[in-house]
C-alpha cells in the first residue's frame, strides 16, 4: 500500500517508468531476456532526463549567467570580504538585479539523487533473500511470490530469471548473500559483464565532466574553489564510479553509463543551441546599428533649425538683392550710384559730436 510519509513518493514513479518499459521491451523480445530489462533500465534514465530537459537548460544558463558575473562576484569579494553579513547581502542584490538564482543550476543534479536511490531501492527489492536496508527477509519461495511495487510476482520471478551468460541483471560482482534467488549465478561471467559496464560508465564521466570544464571562461576556471570542483569532476567522480562498481548491481553500473551517454549528448545539443541564439543575436544588433549608420559617402544630415532661426536667412538674402539690385541701376546711368571707395567717409563716429563746416 502507497504511503505518502515514506519513500514510496520516490519507488512507485520510478517503478511504473521501468515497469512501461519492460512491458514494452518484453512484448518484442521475451519476458526473461536479458537485455528485455538492460533496455528497460537505459530507457527509465533516458525518459528521467526528458522531463528534466527544462530545468537542465535552465541550469547551462545558470552557470553561463555565473560566468559572466565572475568579475563582479570577485569586486564584492574583494570590497567586503571581512564583512559577512554585507557580502551576502551584496551578493543576494547582484543576484536579484540579474534574475540570477544558483538553486536553479542544481535542481537537475538534485533531481538524479533520489532517482538513483529509488531504482537501487527497487532493484535491491526484486531479490528480498538478502534482506538488510529495511528489507524483510524472505525465502525463495515467498520471494517469488512477492511482488515489487508496480512488477508483479510474475514479474519478479522473470527479473531473477534473466541474464547474460550466467550475470543476473540485479547480481552484484562482490555478492555472497541471496544467490539462489537467481536462477543462474556465475561470479565470472558478473565479472565479465560488469567490469566492461564500470569502465564505460567512468570514461564517460570523464568525458562529460571534461566537456563542462572546457566550456568555463577563464575567469570562473581561475577561481579556487570552480578550480577544485574541477578536479574531482575530472579525476575523483570517474574514479569513484569504477571504484564503487563491485559494490552495485549491474543493472545501477547500467544506470550510470546511460545517464552520462544521454548528459553528454544533451550537453553538446544545449550549448550549441544556446550559442547559436547568442550569436543570432549579436548579428541583431550589428544590423540594427548598420541600419541607422549613414551610406558611405552620404553627408550626415543636418537638424532641423526653428521656423524663427529659418526665416532669417531668407530676410537678409533678400536685403542683399535688393542693394545689389540699386547697384545694378546706378551703372546704368540712374539717378542712384553706388558710394565711391576713393570718397572719405563724413559719417560721424556714434557717441562723437559731428563738425561744423567752416564758411
């Protein structure tokens, strides 16, 4: 029975995703086949992270967003860096001022955790011989009849009856407890199958990490601490993952090489597709600014002056005509002439008593 107060919230979803799948697979490839429920597994990630497909993107432009307010983030550090309490604050107003929220850049990654935890919990629970992490112990028989969540018992005995030259699907490489719940348990062939899976599932690690690091602008790479998140991306996760395969089922390795086969991919697509929309834009904005730039050879054009400062001009045009035209007049033999240039000038001086002319 469903109960909300416990991690059922996180089993059934995941259970009735990997259900759908098996279903599916099962019907074109036979209920106890091998790669029936390897299929299943690969294709619950895969639909996973479709969902999460809006928030990864989200979180590539939190990080891009991050980046480009690194010089910022470390003027404020340097400015108030012994006072706490007003470098949070300036943190969280710079934040708000560019809608910038870093819980948004770690909901995908949050996301996987109980996901992972929800399908070790439901493969773990296909075989309840080994009991321990919560799990009653049963024997075979009522193993077999149990079901698991959305599988039926039918389902169950189909799970424990799968595998791949003797490498049952939930079996782990160190397993010594619950073996005969399968049906066949070859510790070799679990070796075999699963080391190539762990070694997978670590150079892909590496891979996407490596892809993430390189995508870093130098500013936000030269920081201590993206520095040293650095480092264990690119040689601690992938380590690890290789380290801690012999402890896990095969069917989790499984998990973990097809969650970072479908990271990687969507990565390239979302950075290239976020690059391409900046691009796009940068290109707006050249032909904006060349559209309101003047033509090559144009002369800039002039402002528009008043209707009072316009009108002047015009008067004094048509002064200068009219004098000419007296000018013109006068040459011709009117009673008009033009003043002489040898003549001396008798006007008086403004502000100067004028001279009496002696008799």
């Amino acid at each position: 029975m469903f109960n909300w107060f416990s991690l059922d919230i996180i089993y059934y979803p995941v259970s009735a995703i990997m259900w759908v799948w098996y279903k599916a697979f099962a019907f074109l490839l036979g209920p106890t086949n091998f790669f029936a429920w390897a299929l299943s597994v690969m294709f619950l990630v895969f639909t996973l992270r479709a969902l999460l497909y809006k928030p990864f993107v989200r979180q590539i432009r939190t990080t891009r967003q991050m980046q480009e307010l690194q010089p910022q983030i470390k003027a404020l550090q340097k400015k108030y860096g012994k006072d706490r309490q007003r470098m949070a604050l300036e943190m969280q107003k710079l934040q708000r001022e560019h809608g910038f929220n870093p819980i948004l850049g770690c909901l995908p990654m949050l996301a996987q955790i109980p996901v992972f935890l929800g399908l070790f919990h439901v493969l773990r629970s296909f075989n309840r011989t080994q009991g321990g992490f919560g799990q009653v112990h049963l024997s075979v028989a009522e193993n077999r009849a149990t079901g698991n969540y959305f599988f039926s018992a039918t389902d169950v005995g189909n799970f424990l009856d799968a595998h791949l030259f003797g490498a049952p699907l939930g079996a782990t490489m160190i397993q010594t407890t619950g073996l005969d719940a399968f049906k066949e348990f070859d510790r070799l062939a679990v070796i075999g199958v699963g080391v190539p899976i762990m070694i997978l599932a670590g150079v892909a690690t590496y891979f996407n990490s490596r892809a993430s690091v390189a995508r870093q602008s130098p500013e936000a790479a030269a920081n201590p601490q993206t520095a040293l998140m650095n480092k264990l991306a690119l040689y601690v996760f992938p380590l690890g993952v290789v380290v801690g395969g012999p402890f896990l089922p095969l069917a989790v390795i499984l998990y973990w090489l097809a969650n970072n086969i479908w990271t990687f991919g969507q990565q390239h697509y979302v950075f290239s597709k976020i690059e391409k929309e900046e691009e796009e834009k940068k290109q707006e904005a050249i032909e904006r600014r060349s559209a309101n730039a003047p033509a090559p050879g144009a002369k800039p054009k002039r402002p528009k002056r008043s209707s009072t400062a316009a009108a002047t001009p015009e008067l004094t045009d048509s002064t200068d005509a009219e004098e000419s035209t007296v000018v013109e007049d006068s040459s011709e033999g009117g009673e008009t002439s033009a003043p002489d240039a040898a003549t001396p000038d008798r006007t008086p001086r403004p502000g100067t008593k004028p001279k009496k002319r002696r008799r």
